[in-house]
C-alpha cells in the first residue's frame, strides 16, 4: 500500500490567504486524524473521522479551521484566513476499527508569513 | 484527562549500546494503549510498537521492547543495539479506553547514536 498521502509537503503563504491541506488515507482505513505540531504545543489532536463522519473536532482552534471529508480517501484541512500562529507540520494518519496503530502521512509544512 | 510525561528532552548512547527511553502515563481509564512513534529528521512519523493495558507480556518489535510497568504507570522504549539510523526524536503517545480514538503525545526524547 501507498500509505497515507498528504499535499503538498511544503506550503508557504501570507498572512490572510486561505489554505487547504489535502490528505488520502490507507485505503479501506475507518479513521482519520488531523494532528498538529509545534514547538510550543508538541503533537495535538485537531480533529478526526469515523467512516467520513467528524467525531471530535474539540482541538480545532478556531473558527478559522475546517475538516471535511466528502469521502472515504480524501479529506481537507482548510484555514480561512491564515495567520502567522498558524506555522506548524499538519499531521494527517489513518486506522482500522480493528486496529489501534494509526499510520501518518509525511506531514505538511506550513509556513504562514 | 490523560497525560504522558517524557523526561529526558536529550538522550546520547553509543553505537551498538542499548538505551531505554522513560515515558510514564497518567490515565483513569482502565482499558488503554500505549505507542512509540520515531520522528526522524525527514519529519514522518514512523510507528515502532504498541502494548495494550491487558496485554500480559511486553511487546516487543525486532530492536524495539516495550518495558511495561501497570502500577508505576511506565511503559519504556529500550532500544538494543543502538544504530547510527535510531538517531532520531521519540515520542510516547496513548489511546484511552472507550471510543475515545485519538492518541495524547508526550514532548518527546531526540535521541542520539554516537559512532
């Protein structure tokens, strides 16, 4: 299998700009998961999925932040407006129901100016 | 709530050594899952091994042993035979019980393998 799938690996944008996070999960995974990580916070839970649907979007920050994921290989993590705060390595991984491992994508550095 | 604690923000071992890595837990879930991810430099986050709370043996993963300790509340990486390749950061993480999925980090160790 191909892994998880993020894009792109690298995204540079001014303050202001909206962006979108693109991610494909392991196929025939369950779950998905949106992490982030700083220096200041480490790893932290965003949001995640079960079969497309969103169960715990508690550690979304802000309005500014949004997840869909319109079906089972493709989700987006969209910030609207960017703001410099927003500077980290966004985590996207999978799992099976019958499985406790979650798989991670390479992450995708961003970069808000 | 749940909490990992990793103490040591810096490990050094010589090649060929073993190194145990601390990580201790906090949780009042009586059902939970203990991770260790490798974050090289590259920046992926690569799964080494799991133990489950009921699991009765320690897990071990190749290289990678869980050192599970129920009542101290400590499950420790020990790495054997350390390579220039486990150069790298390390991170604790665990799933609580119940349909709760998603995984709490600890700060991490970077390890590093000296030739």
């Amino acid at each position: 299998d191909a892994g998880v799938i993020q894009s792109p690996r690298h995204e540079v944008t001014e303050m202001g700009q909206e962006v979108t996070l693109r991610c494909k999960p392991i196929s025939g995974h369950d779950y998905l998961f949106w992490y982030r990580q700083t220096m200041m916070r480490g790893l932290e839970l965003l949001i995640y999925f079960n079969n497309n649907v969103p169960i715990d979007d508690s550690g979304m920050p802000e309005d500014r932040f949004s997840a869909k994921m319109p079906n089972a290989s493709f989700s987006t993590l969209k910030i609207q407006p960017s703001e410099p705060r927003d500077s980290a390595v966004y985590f996207c991984a999978s799992s099976l129901v019958t499985e406790n491992i979650q798989y991670f994508g390479a992450g995708t550095r961003l970069s808000v100016l | 709530a749940q909490k990992i604690t990793q103490t040591q923000p810096g490990m050094f071992v010589q090649e060929k050594e073993a190194v145990t890595l601390d990580c201790t837990y906090d949780t009042s879930d009586p059902s939970y899952g203990l991770f260790w991810y490798k974050q090289p430099s590259s920046g992926e986050m690569i799964f080494l091994i799991y133990q489950g709370s009921y699991d009765q043996q320690n897990a071990t993963e190749g290289r990678y042993s869980l050192n599970f300790q129920k009542a101290r509340k400590s499950a420790n990486l020990v790495i054997s035979a350390s390579q220039l390749g486990d150069s790298a950061m390390y991170f604790c993480a665990m799933r609580g019980g119940g349909s709760a999925r998603q995984l709490t980090f600890g700060s991490g160790t970077q390890l590093t393998v000296l030739p």
